[in-house]
C-alpha cells in the first residue's frame, strides 16, 4: 500500500472496527460501504437459507 498514512486506522482497529483492503475490480461495483454490507448480508441469507 504505496502512499499510505502509517496509524491512520488505529483507533477504529482499536474500537473493534474491521477493515478490509478491496481489489480494484470488486470496489468498483460498490460505491460505499453500505452497498458491500448489504451485498455480504445477502450472501449470508442466501448461504443460510441453502443449508
């Protein structure tokens, strides 16, 4: 991760906050991190419901 700001996180990472570096490809399909959550809780549901 060129250009990054060394701690710039820590106190989210600290208050239990996770953070997950994204491809390119698969953060160009969702514009914020609301569009990601919904998509995983949908992935979830549908795993849930397969079982």
């Amino acid at each position: 991760m060129e250009g990054g700001v060394r701690g710039k996180y820590v106190e989210q990472c600290r208050a239990g906050t996770n953070l997950v570096l994204l491809d390119a490809d698969v953060a160009q399909a969702f514009p914020n991190d609301a569009a990601v959550n919904e998509a995983l809780r949908m992935l979830i549901r549908l795993h849930s419901a397969s079982n």
